[in-house]
C-alpha cells in the first residue's frame, strides 16, 4: 500500500510541474504575441504616415513649383506645343 501512495505522489507532483511549467511557458508566448502585435500596430501607423509623406511630396501644385523655381523651367507656348499621334491611337 505505501509503494502505491508513493507512485501517486511521484505521478502528482509531475503532474503539478508540468502544468506549471506549461503555464509558464504559455504566459511567455502570449507577452511575446503582445509585443509583436504592438510591433505590427507601429508599423502600421509608420505606414499611414509614409502614404501621407508620399502623396504630399507627389502633388502636381509641388512639383510644379519647384520646377518653375528651383529648376527655372515653364510651360512652353500653344504654339510650340505638337501633339503626336500613333497608328493605335485611332
């Protein structure tokens, strides 16, 4: 009868520290799912702002202007301008 208790003692407390040991390891899997969903929630927010970087520094009103003034160029005149057309255009 002893030797029977004591197996059920040995089969307990392996019980009881595998479960601790799998509580453990569940809490950290679920702060390293945390911090990778914080990670992915800041990237995201990088992203919305490097779209609005993006079309800002895209807008034909901009780009225009810093080719009148930083690179002095501008429209030529209607009669300078020859509009070509091609066999598919048709």
């Amino acid at each position: 009868m002893t030797r029977v208790n004591l197996v059920l003692l040995a089969v307990l407390v392996a019980c009881a520290l595998s479960l601790i040991t799998a509580r453990h390891q569940s809490r950290k899997l679920f702060v390293t799912l945390e911090r990778a969903q914080a990670e992915g929630r800041a990237y995201d927010v990088e992203y919305g702002k490097l779209l609005l970087e993006q079309s800002t520094w895209g807008m034909p009103a901009r780009v225009e202007k810093i080719a009148r003034e930083n690179l002095k160029m501008q429209l030529p005149d209607a009669s300078r301008i020859e509009v070509v057309t091609t066999g598919a255009a048709r």
